[in-house]
C-alpha cells in the first residue's frame, strides 16, 4: 500500500476525531435530552451536516452513478426531489414536532393518538432498524469501499476477511462515537466528514471531466459529455426507465415525504435544534446542498459511460463509479478519499444506531420496562442496549453477501413501513377527529398489505404491470380512505388540539418562507433546464 495513502487516511480520520473531541468533551450526556437529542442545543450548520452526511452512502455513491451509467440525469430525481419535502419539513412538519417537544417519532404518535399507537410505531422502527437498517448498512459499506477503492487489495487480505474488518471497525467506532458521545457527538463528526466527502466527491468530478477533455480542461470535458451523449441529459424517465416521470408525482414524493420529515433515523438531529429558526435553517440549508447532489452523485456516472460504455454492460452499472475512482483520482488521494467515504459509512450507521437507542429507552424501556427509571439508569439501558445491537449487526453483516438483490431487497423492506407510518402522521395533523384505533389499524394493516404485495408471489405477479411507486401510493391512499371512514362512524369526542410544550423558541425563521420559495423555484429550474 501507498505510505501517502495510510498517511493520508490515517491524518482525516484523526482529525475528525480529536476535533469532535475537543467540540464535545463537556458535553452533558447523562440525562435523555443531552444524551438523544444533543442537549437540545444543534445549531443550523451541525443540522445540515449531519442531515446531508447521514443521507448519504456508499449504496449511493455506487448506486445513483451506476443508476446515471444507463439511464442518465433521470436518476438526479432523488437527490433534486429531496427538496421539495425538506421544504415541507421545514415549514410544515418541524414546527409541529418541536412545539410537542417530542424525542422520537412514536412519542408524538402518543401525543396525537394514544400509546397503543405509540408501541406499534416503535415496534416497527425497531425490528426495520435492528433486522435490516444496520447490518445493510455495514455489509454496504464494506462491500462499497471494496468495489470503489479496492480495499482489499490495498491491504493484502481476502475479499471477505476484508468485508469483516470493514464490517467490524465501522461497528466499533459507530458504537463509540453514538454510544458514548450522544448525538451532539454524531452530529459534530457528521459534519467534519461531511465536509471531506463533499470535497472527494468533487474531486472525482474534476478529475473526470479532465480525463474526458483529454488534456483541455474540465469544460472541454463537460462540451464532450453533452455533445456526444445528449440522450443522458434528459431528466425525463420514459415508460422503462427505473423511475417513470409519472411516479415522480406518486410513490417517489411520498418516499422523500417520509425519509425526510418522519423517519426517526433522520429527523432526531432536527428534533434536537436549539431554537425552530436554528431547525428551519439547518434544514433549509441541506435542502440547498443536495441541489449540488447530482454534480458527484450522477455526473461521475455519465463521464464513466462516456470512457467504459465499450467495457462495462449496463447490467454491470454499479461498477462504473469504482472503476472511475480508481483510475482518475491521484493515488495520494486514495487515503483521503477511503476516509471520507468511512465517514459517510460511520455516519449512516452510528446515525442509526443513535436511532435505535432512543426508540429502546424513550419507547420500551421508559414507557413499558420501568416507567420509574432515572434519567441515567434512561441513558445506561441505552449504552447496553446499542452495544448489544452493535455486536449484533457486525455478526449478521458478512451473511447478507448470499442474499442476492440487497438494494432492491433494502427498498423493499424500506416501503413496508414508511408508508403506513406516513399516512398516520400525515393525516393525524390535518384531521383533528382520526381516532386512535383508525391509526392503530391502518400501521397494521398496512404493513400487513405490503408485505403481501412484496413477498407473496402470486400477488406479486399479478400486480407486476403497477409500477411499483404507483402501487406504494395506491396503498398510501387506501388507508388515509380507511382511516377517514373509521373516524366518520367514530369519530374522537372533542377534536385533537396540539399542546406546546414551551421546551424551546418557536419563533419561525422570518426568511424560512422565501427560502422556500427560492428552493421549489430551483428545483423546477434543474429540470427545465436539460429539458430545454
């Protein structure tokens, strides 16, 4: 291996430690607010950080350039659509959440409805985190530094040995900086490897470009790309594309809807804002960066067609993204970039394992185990509980290379309970007299309805003409229905009136609004400008 390679890898991932150290140390994280929610204290660049680094992976790094190999900027959809529920978060969801002073999901859910409510929500969250969040996260993220930077050559060791290691050290040091640290911990390394991972990801667009324009500079690489493949400038998904333009308007806002306002592993940073102008800036602010998305997360993937569409089959897309990096990016940056991407692997997982935590100790430990527990036996029952699942990932992690399909598989296990979680949530804040057994019934049912549809193989072949974005928001809309006509035969008493819980400033950032505006305008900009 490289000496300027280890020196390299060895300084970043140092650096972000020993500054989160120093950031961090007196921190107070013995009581649940300091433990979970960072004290309640994030302001709007540690939000937008740790937002953006927790969102990101390398399933996305490989998945969206291999998605931008075959099919072009159609696939910019998820990074660009991102925005448009981040504004939604930011005006509209956020300032409900933090006026209930809410820690996780489920507690609101409680708030809204009851705690039978609450108990199924948390059940969810906790057997999707535990059983398939986790592990998929190690097993991808070792199998992505493998594929991008060959690892385990680097190293000297076998392919699985290596998937262990990686597997195994991103498990330990994720435990320790989520167990021990807090979120204030996660959301102050979230950033710091935020930053790297931005600057690597532009790094390979440069160097692409420039490999592109054969010595003319990254301009002439970019007039090659859109003069010689015009076809993948075309954000516009046709009947056979993976993402149909239709079900943009469909499945894929209520996916964004759900990942980017509800899904306890994303929101908790925001929940933990110091004041709600801080939490709309933080937000707003990660909606404008993932405007930059496409540039290193589909770009890469239209220059890697332009040099290897002769060698790589689009059957073989997720290859393309490795095989650039490891051919363009200037082997003293090999280390840099290896550590930047460990820090988007450790954040998507001590992110999640934070998560996790809360849901254990705020939702089953707190409200069913001991209802009487101090606030350090609350953040004690956490640290074992964490570990526990920790070792528990790590083990199962190097099984899941026999699966097969383990993205497609993810989405799958993804769609099962984001939607009936949505549509209780959603639909709890607009209708004041859904009662709590509406609620209780549509999370069951609906769990139940998908996991039909995407396991049971008849009814998956007979629905197989539906896309299957189109099919999640038939879905979705089946049980806001059954929830409406339940209320109508019975309906709550009085209509729900929301408390605040005077935790926190809600005073509303006074240019949230027009930020919004601007963020929607550039959305639709992004488009109209390939399409025209």
């Amino acid at each position: 291996m490289n000496a300027l390679t280890i020196i390299s890898f060895l300084t970043f991932t140092g650096l972000v430690a020993f500054i989160t150290w120093r950031m961090t140390r007196k921190d107070e994280t013995s009581t649940s607010d300091g433990f979970f929610l960072g004290g309640r204290s994030l302001t709007f660049p540690f939000i937008a950080g740790s937002l953006l680094l927790t969102n990101l992976s390398t399933e996305q790094l490989v998945g969206l350039n291999g998605g931008a190999f075959k099919e072009g900027l159609v696939v910019m959809v998820w990074e660009i659509f991102a925005v448009l529920a981040l504004v939604a978060m930011a005006l509209f969801f956020l300032p409900r959440f933090l006026k209930s002073g809410i820690t996780t999901v489920p507690e609101f859910l409680a708030l809204r409805y009851d705690k039978t409510t609450q108990a199924i929500a948390n059940f969810i969250f906790l057997i999707a985190y535990i059983f398939v969040l986790l592990p998929i996260i190690l097993y991808t993220g070792a199998t992505g530094m493998v594929g991008i930077l060959g690892i385990d050559k680097l190293l000297g060791l076998p392919y699985q040995s290596t998937i262990i290691l990686i597997a195994a050290s991103v498990g330990i040091i994720g435990a320790v900086y989520a167990l021990f640290g807090g979120l204030k911990t996660v959301a102050v390394s979230d950033t710091l490897n935020g930053i790297g991972l931005l600057i690597g990801g532009f790094l390979i667009v440069f160097f692409g470009l420039a490999a592109v324009g054969e010595g003319d500079g990254i301009m002439a690489g970019w007039n090659v790309l859109r003069e010689t493949h015009p076809a993948k400038f075309n954000p516009i998904g046709g009947p056979e594309s993976d993402v149909p333009f239709s079900t943009i308007f469909t499945g894929v806002i209520l996916l964004h809807l759900f990942y980017w306002c509800t899904n306890q592993q994303i929101i908790q940073r925001t929940l933990g804002a110091k004041s709600l102008a801080e939490g709309q800036k933080g937000v707003l602010l990660t909606g404008a960066l993932k405007l930059l998305g496409p540039l290193f997360l589909v770009i890469p993937g239209i220059i890697a067609f332009h040099l290897y569409s002769n060698e790589i089959s689009p059957e073989k897309s997720d290859l393309a993204y490795g095989r650039l990096v490891n051919e363009v990016l200037p082997k003293p940056l090999v280390g840099f970039f290896a550590a930047a991407i460990l820090g988007a692997i450790l954040s998507s997982f001590n992110s999640a394992l934070n998560s996790t935590c809360t849901l254990f100790s705020l939702g089953l430990y707190k409200a069913k185990l001991r209802p009487d527990a101090s606030q350090k036996d609350i953040v004690k029952s956490s640290r074992i509980f964490g570990c526990v699942v920790t070792v528990f990932a790590i083990a199962v992690a190097p099984m899941l290379g026999s699966t097969g399909g383990i993205f497609q598989y993810l989405q799958s296990m993804n769609s099962i309970y984001f939607i009936p979680i949505l549509s209780v949530i959603v639909l709890g804040f607009f209708h004041k007299r859904i009662p709590p057994i509406a609620a209780n019934i549509a999370l069951i049912a609906g769990v139940g309805i998908l996991c039909v549809t995407s396991f049971v193989a008849p009814v998956k072949e007979a629905l197989a003409p539906i896309p299957g974005f189109h099919l999640v928001a038939l879905v979705f809309a089946l049980l806001i229905l059954m929830m409406i006509v339940i209320a109508k035969f019975r309906p709550l008493a009085t209509p729900w009136q929301q408390v605040d819980a005077k935790l926190l400033d809600l005073t509303p950032w006074k240019h949230a609004k027009l930020c919004g505006v601007l963020l929607v305008l550039a959305v639709t900009t992004s488009y109209l400008m390939f399409i025209f």
